[in-house]
C-alpha cells in the first residue's frame, strides 16, 4: 500500500500537522491520483474548527488537479496518466435526482469506498470526500475528472471548488443572459468567479459590492463594471442608481451573511434572480417581511457547488481559460509548500489572499 505526506487536522482548533499516511491501492471503481496542486480553501479551515462533523482526524484539502496513477477494477474512460481534477460531485445516475435529469443536484454523490488512514490504522476523513493535501490521493473513479494537460495544475485545481461554485452561481443557478445587470456581494475567490461568469455570459454591467477596497480593486480585473465598497453606505440604494432605479436583474451572494442575503434580495428588479452561494454558520437566521416576498417576485435560489455538472463544466472551462478568455491565474496569489497550509489559513482568515495553492 503507497505511503504519502499529508495535511491533517487531529482536533478542533489546532494546528494542522504533516504526517505520513496509508493509501490503498485502488480497489473497484475507484481511482489513485498524484496530486500537482491544491488550493487553500475556507472549507478545509471550518473542518479543523470543527465547524463541519467533529469526525476528527482530517484528511484537508479539495480544490485539485493532478494525474491519475492507477485505476481499480471496472473503471472505464479513465486511465493512469490522466490529467484531472478532482471534483466533490460525483454523480451516481441512480438517486431520485439523477434519475429525473438533475445530476448536478446528485443526493448520493460518490466517494472512495476504502478509507485513507494514519500510519497506525485510523480511518481518516478526507474533505469533501476527497483530502488533496497530499501526494497521492484516493477517490471515485467519477471525481476524478479529464482536462486538456496544457492547463497548469494551480489554476485548474481551483475548478475543483470555490472557482467552479462562484462561475456556476452565476452561469448555472443565476442563469445570467446577454445583456442582464448583476450585482455580486462579496468579492473573494467564489464572488470574482461570480464576476468572471457573469461577464463570459454577457452581462451589461456587473457591480461588486465588498467591505475590502483591495477586494473590490481585484473585482474589476474579473469583470465588474462598478464597485461599491458597503462600509460606507446602503449597497441597495447605490445598485438602484446604478441601474436606473430598478435594481439588478440577477444578485448573488457570496459572503453567506444575513445582512449580504437582505442587501441581495433588496438589490433586485422586480421578478429579479436572487442566488445564494456563501455558506452561512448553522446560527443564523433572517427576518423578511411577508408581503416584500411575495410582492418582488422572482426567484431566490440555493447554489450548490455552482449546481454544476463536473463532467461538463470543468472541460469547458479549462478550455475557455486555455484560450484566454477566463482567467483563472488571477486567482493564484500564491503558490506555497504542504508544510505552509497552517499559515495559508491565516493570510485567508486577514483577507490578503483569493488563493493560496499548494504545489507539489
Ligand atoms: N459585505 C460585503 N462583503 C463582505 C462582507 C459584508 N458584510 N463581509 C465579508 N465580505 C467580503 C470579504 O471582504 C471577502 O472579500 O466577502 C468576501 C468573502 O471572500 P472569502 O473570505 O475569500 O471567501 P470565498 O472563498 O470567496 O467564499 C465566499 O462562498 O462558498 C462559500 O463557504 C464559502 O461562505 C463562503 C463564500
Ligand atoms: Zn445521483
Ligand atoms: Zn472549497
């Protein structure tokens, strides 16, 4: 069985420690993936806060590229030397979502059935069902998706998560259309995706709304039109100037705050998109009157993982970024060691970063 380096957080709050880890080989249906890179993502921070399950220890990291080195019995379409990205979504073509067509929704997303474990036998869990932190990693022949090699691991690994659930709020659940107004609250790596989707889809005018005039400065390189920086006044009452008095036509939230989801829902048109992609705490609550529901109409909607389809959107996506028309370099403000992941998570929680990647 391979032995590998690997990220691991062991309890609630404390520093995440480099260890050595068992891999299994790769039995049925599942796929070992020499991990290139993986981005630093806020998830992996609310595993080690004990924020997620308290099923302690954790395997980090899940925003992966890398090449597959050997494939169990049974698998099909993939093949050792494949250059993929890892996905959390692994459609299972069975559930009562697959079934009706909706496979982006999966209820019963695959993952790796053998455990990845300590060197002493403990079963590790891996984020997201995948753990990336690491030289080798074992998933489900299906998380493991086929891009074009020519992508460079950084960039792409970044599909495999916030990047992918910021373009497909957007593009996917938001449903953005040539000519439409948008407004994105937020600006880190999920927002400016957010941003880049909404302009690769045509939208007229997109305006970021942050608290970070570094963050809002950022946006515009992905896009935005205009920016509002809300530490200094009332976002909704600005996008209404902006766009003639009505409102924008799609909004996303991207912070997972009560206060973004009320300026999100207030920022709209009449019959205007609302989609929720930031994750908020189990905590929090809103308060809406009634009659503002029904009375503005339209739709709120969830975005999960940017209700993608990883099969579908990560090729495409690598392809428009091989062809100079998303950027997804942008994203990469670093590039850092598996022994930097303790130090990523602060630069991300001071806001200095959109990415750290770990390159191995
Ligand atoms: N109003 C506007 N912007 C805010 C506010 C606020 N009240 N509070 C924070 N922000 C901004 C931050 O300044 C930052 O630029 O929101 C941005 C959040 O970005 P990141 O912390 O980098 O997080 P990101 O990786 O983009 O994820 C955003 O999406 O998928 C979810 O779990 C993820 O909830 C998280 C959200
Ligand atoms: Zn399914
Ligand atoms: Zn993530």
């Amino acid at each position: 069985m391979p032995q590998s380096r690997a990220v691991i957080a062991r309890a609630q709050g404390k520093p995440v420690t480099l260890e050595t880890i068992n891999v299994p080989d790769p039995g049925p249906g599942e796929a070992l993936v020499r991990v290139r890179a993986c981005g630093v993502c806020h998830t992996d921070l609310h595993y080690r806060e004990g924020a997620i399950t308290n099923e302690y220890p954790f395997l980090l990291g899940h925003e992966a590229a890398g090449v597959v080195e050997q494939v169990g019995e049974g698998v099909g379409g993939l093949d050792p030397g494949d250059y993929v990205i890892l996905a959390w979504r692994a459609p299972c073509g069975l559930c009562r979502s697959c079934v009706r067509g909706k496979p982006w929704y999966c209820f019963d997303s695959r993952n790796a059935a053998q455990p990845m474990t300590l060197e002493d036998g403990t079963r590790l869990s891996p984020a997201l069902g995948i753990g990336a932190f690491t030289e080798l990693t074992l998933v489900a022949a299906g998380q493991a998706v086929k891009v074009d090699p020519a992508a460079k691991p950084e960039a792409a690994g970044l599909l495999g998560c916030g990047v992918m659930a910021g373009w497909g709020a957007a593009v996917n659940t938001g449903e953005v259309k040539r000519g439409e107004t948008v407004a994105v609250f937020g600006c880190g790596g999920v927002g400016d995706a957010a941003i880049a989707g909404a302009a690769m889809a045509g939208a007229r005018r997109i305006i970021a709304v942050d608290i970070d005039d570094r963050k809002l400065e950022w946006a515009i390189q992905f896009g935005a039109t205009d920016t509002i920086n809300s530490r200094h006044g009332d976002p909704v009452e600005r996008i209404r100037e902006l766009t003639g008095g009505h409102g924008v036509d799609v909004a996303v939230e991207a912070v997972g705050r009560p206060e973004t989801y009320k300026q999100a829902f207030y920022a709209r048109d009449l019959a205007g998109r609302m989609v929720q992609v930031g994750v908020p705490d189990p905590a929090m609550t809103i308060e809406l009157p009634m009659i503002e529901l029904f009375g503005r109409g339209g739709a709120l909607k969830s975005s999960w993982y940017g209700d993608c389809l990883p099969s579908r959107d990560f090729p495409l996506l690598v392809d428009a970024y091989l062809a100079g028309r998303f950027d997804l370099d942008r994203f990469v403000s670093e590039t850092i060691g598996l022994e930097d992941v303790e130090e990523a998570f602060a630069k991300m929680e001071r806001g200095e970063v959109l990415r750290s990647v770990v390159v191995l």
